[in-house]
C-alpha cells in the first residue's frame, strides 16, 4: 500500500513539535556536558588541592561541582518534561483523527478493524521522552567529545573515530538481527490479543458447549508463537548490547594507554591530566550510541507502530467539509440502485427503484440472504452504491455530514448494540439528555413502566452491551433509541426478533404513531404483524425487487399468484418470503 500519495500526516504533526525539539535538545547538549564535572573535579582535587593543600579551594570545587549536578539534574528534568508535553501535544492532534479512521474502517469492512491504531498511537507519543530517544538526542554531544580528542592528540581522536565505527557496524547489525523477530513478534502479540478478546466475548457459548479448553488451547498456541519470536530478538539484542559496553569500556582503557605512549614519547601536551581527560572523552563519546543499542527494541516497535498507524491514516484520507444541507422531511428515493458489501465488487442488490413520502411505513420481506439488510445499510448511509442513488429529500444521503444528518434518523440494526451507560444516556444517543423527549421515546415502545421499576429509573446503568437487560428489553431500548428526536426516517431490521405479544403490539402503536407526525418507517421482517400498519410492501429475492406497492394490492397479487401455481395455471411465486405470512393472512 502506498503510503506518500497524500501528505504524511504524521510527519506534518512531528513537524509541529519542532520548537520542543529544539529546546530539548539544547538542554540535552548541555546537561552531556556537565557529565564531565566528576572528572574535572576529579583532576582540579588531585591538581590543586593535594598540591597546594588549601582546604578552601577544596570547599570552593566541592561547591561547584555539586551546583553542576544540580544544575544537571534541573536541565534533565526539563528536557523530559518538554518531550512528555510534546507527547501529549501529538496525542491531542491525532487522537481523533486516529478514531476516526479506526471507526471508518469498521464501517467499510466490518469487523476488520481493531483498536491497535490507538496503541501504536499511545506508543509513539510514549516513545518521544522514552530513554531512547532521549539517547538519540545526545548523539551530537559525541561530535563535541571528537573534536575535543582532536584537540589533544590526533592520535587519540583517530582511534576514537575507528571505535566509533565500530560501534556504529553493532547498532547496524543489531538493527537487521533484531528487527524481523520484533516485527513477526509484535504481529503475533496482536493476533493472540485479539483472539483472546473475541474468545471473551462468547464466554457464554463457550461455557456452554464446552469449548474453552480447545480455544484455549489454540490460545496458547499464538501465545507460544510471539513469546519465542520475542525471545530470539531479546537473545540477540543482548548480545549486542553486551558487544557495544565492550567497546565503550574498551576504548576508554585504550586512550588511557595511547595516552601514557604519547606522554613518555613527549608527543602529549598538557602533561598527564590529559591522558586521564583523553580516556574520559573517549568513553562518553560512545555512551550515546551504547545506550541507543540497549533501547533499540523500542525504536523497533515504535517504528513499527508508526508504519501501520500512517497505512491507516493514508488508506483514510480526511473526508472534507460538505455543504450543510437544510433539515430532511422524510422523502426517500431509491433511484436503479446496485450494491454489495465495500471492498467487494460482487453485487448484492441489483437495479432497486421505489419512493417513499413522509408518513410512509414500508415494510420488506423476502427470504434470508436476499439483500435486505445490506437494502438497510444503503438507506441510511452506511454503505456506499456501486450504481444508483439513494436519496433524502433530492440530496445523496451517503455524502451527507452524518453529524448533521444522524439526528434526523433512526436506526435498529439486527444485532442491537447498547453501550455502557445509563438507560437515559443509551435512549439520548448519548448526546445531551432531554428528559422529557427520553420519557416520550421509552413510553412510545413500552418501556417507561419497566424503566421506572428499575433502581435509579431512567439513571440505572445497563452494563456494557445492556448485559443487565434481557433480550426484547434491549430491543426495545434500541428502539426507543432510533425514535429519539423525532427523526423524519427510521430503518428498522428485524426490530421485533426478540420481542414477545405485547412487544409486538408495542411496536406496532410506536411506528403507527411515529408515522402520523410525519416519520417515514423502512421496517425489515420475516413476520406479518408490522404488516397491519405498513401502508407500503416492498418483496425482495435473490437481491431484486420482486414487487412495490400498497400493501393491499400487493398481497392481493401475491395471493392471486399462489392460487394459480396451485392450481396448475400459472408460474411459482416470485417472492418466497410470501410462506410465513399466509398463517396471519388466513
């Protein structure tokens, strides 16, 4: 996937955080330099003091060197505070443009998306006041500890630079050892992880059947996986790590001899303090590249991070602003409409065409896996058409803002999903709760009474998923959801699956009513009781419309069809789905 077609978004929020950059890394140069102050404190006490023996210059440098580790300290506090408000800027500029493209991922390939992106993201803002960047930073302080060995001895700064090298073939070769186990094993972490929460999530199945060992067991398996990836990266970035102290340790010891050669040959200026500063430089000078090595599997796994999370950004480009549209009536228009699930070029509905004005109550029928709930998707907006429109009032309703359309409509999907809240929060869609439009939405489906009996009323919390509710309970709590607001259209799949007589009946009184001020109604079902107050039938097979029209007329032709193919005079009905309506209708 090509990921530099649009502009890097993260490279532009990076961009952004330049000024922190920079003053962290002047407090970085300066808070590397004031590690020499032991040394130097080290040379002046054996220089003056033993020499001189005056007690007040040794009270004099015993002060100023202690004000330097202070002084040290301040400057290292303050560079990780600046890199931590860095992180917190980063996390504040595209956090929500990273949920937001988690959540449309999600919409187009359901159940494909995860929340990984909103970890690599934690990751990254966690890496930039992490030990290893904060080592990164101190790299240019070994070209001030070169120049300084320069200084001294070319000699010196020549054997410095060779180890140098050296040291940077280890983070080389640590990098190309430890990177593909680290990837492999971050992969395999986040396919162990979700096994394990989509496992969890059918606690109830599986205890049931008896599964949980199994799926353990496979568990364990990804686990095994990712755990001796992460090992074999582990061994060999030891080792590394082990290699490079070697040489920092190495080198020191060596400049220290170099030192003394070049001082008995009288080729060291500066007298035997310089062999001492020379050995000091030298060691600092490889601290930098040394701890990047110790750290480096973070900046493998934040690198990695930053990969995946900019192919989602580039996959999910931002969407513009569209025009704001005036407030929908109800009038939908499905014009020669062809679709199938996104990301797939096989259609699933083909050459759909009907209308409906404000008050209409449609109901659709057909057999299972004959397109109507991808018929559902389509009519709010959640897909998009391959061919054909579907329209609200005259305007494309998957281009429309859904933050200024959603109010205005009303949704119940098969699967009805509550979340964690209060009874009043799920039915106000989480907006700000108008009491007495809630009370309105929980009377209208039957639920005020039920709401009433529970301990705080309409502020009782339902659980995550409304665990805390039954089945038709959470149905209806849907319901009362889409019919919050009073929104002009409401597209309701399979809205009475889980509901009993008096659900039924609720139901059927909550659209009647809803449809009368004006709610145009798109009620999707394998049963005939929504049929007594939909004034519109829609038949759908194999993704086609099989017939549209009132209601009556309709199922007049349906029924005027079956007695011909009963009595031998005529084709099989169309519509298969007409079966489980005939015992209501007799």
């Amino acid at each position: 996937m090509k990921t530099d077609s649009s502009p890097n978004e993260l490279r532009q929020a990076l961009g952004a955080l330049k000024p922190h950059f920079l003053r962290a890394g002047g407090f970085s140069l300066l808070a590397s330099l004031l590690v020499l102050a032991p040394s130097v404190y080290m040379l002046e006490v054996y220089d003056r003091v033993v020499n001189s023996r005056n007690p007040f210059t040794l009270l004099m440098l015993t002060v100023a060197v202690l004000a330097a580790y202070a002084l040290m300290e301040v400057l290292e506090w303050a560079r990780s505070e600046i890199m931590r408000a860095a992180g917190g800027q980063l996390d504040a500029r595209l956090r929500e443009r990273v949920f937001d493209a988690i959540f449309a991922v999600r919409l187009q390939r359901p159940g494909s998306a995860s929340v990984q992106p909103l970890s690599d993201l934690r990751l990254i803002c966690d890496f930039l006041h992490s030990p290893a960047l904060l080592a990164l930073m101190e790299a240019p302080i070994a070209l001030v500890m070169m120049v300084l060995l320069f200084a001294i001895s070319p000699v010196l700064g020549w054997s410095a630079v060779v180890f140098a090298l050296l040291q940077v073939g280890v983070a080389w070769c640590n990098e190309r050892r430890t990177k593909p186990p680290l990837m492999q094993a971050n992969r395999s972490s986040m396919a162990a992880q979700q096994y394990a929460d989509a496992s969890l999530r059918n606690a109830e199945v599986i205890e049931a059947m008896g599964m949980l060992r199994h799926l353990q067991r496979r568990w364990l398996g990804k686990q095994r996986h990712f755990l001796a990836l992460q090992a074999q990266a582990s061994e060999s970035a030891g080792g590394f790590q082990a290699l490079g102290k070697l040489l920092q340790n190495t080198l020191g010891s060596l400049l220290l001899g170099l030192g003394c050669w070049l001082l008995l040959h009288g080729q060291l200026g500066g007298g035997g303090g310089m062999m001492m500063i020379g050995s000091i430089l030298g060691g600092r000078m490889l601290a930098p590249l040394v701890q990047a090595v110790a750290q480096w599997q973070g900046v493998v796994n934040v690198r990695d991070a930053w990969s995946r999370l900019q192919q989602l950004l580039a996959a999910v480009p931002v969407r513009a602003p569209a025009m704001a549209l005036p407030a929908p009536r109800g009038r939908l228009q499905v014009e020669q409409l062809v679709a199938g699930a996104p990301g797939t070029p096989a259609p699933i509905l083909r050459g759909m065409a009907f209308a409906l004005n404000p008050g209409d109550v449609l109901a659709v029928i057909g057999p299972s896996a004959s397109g109507k709930t991808t018929l559902a998707r389509l009519l709010v907006g959640l897909w998009p058409a391959q061919a054909g429109k579907v329209r609200l009032d005259d305007a494309d309703i998957h281009r429309w803002n859904k933050q200024e359309l959603g109010p205005h409509l009303g949704y119940l999907p098969q699967g009805v999903e509550l979340f964690d809240g209060t009874v009043a929060e799920n039915i106000a869609r989480f907006g700000a709760v108008q009491p007495a439009q809630v009370e309105a939405a929980a009377r209208a489906v039957g639920m005020h009474d039920f709401i009433l009996s529970l301990p705080r009323g309409y502020d009782s919390p339902i659980g995550e998923g409304g665990a805390r509710l039954s089945g038709g309970q959470r149905q209806r709590i849907g319901l009362a959801r889409a019919l919050y607001g009073r929104p002009v259209l409401v597209v309701l799949d399979e809205p009475n699956s889980s509901l009993d007589e008096a659900g039924n009946a609720a139901l059927a009184q909550a659209i009647a009513g809803a449809s009368a001020e004006g709610t145009t109604f798109v009620v999707i079902t394998h049963l005939a009781s929504v049929l007594g107050v939909a004034n519109k039938l829609l038949v759908v097979s194999e993704g086609r419309q099989q017939a549209f029209g009132p209601c009556a007329e309709v199922l007049g032709a349906m029924a005027r069809q079956t007695r011909a193919a009963g009595a031998g005079h005529g084709p099989a009905p169309a519509a298969p789905a007409a079966a489980p309506l005939q015992p209501t209708l007799a």
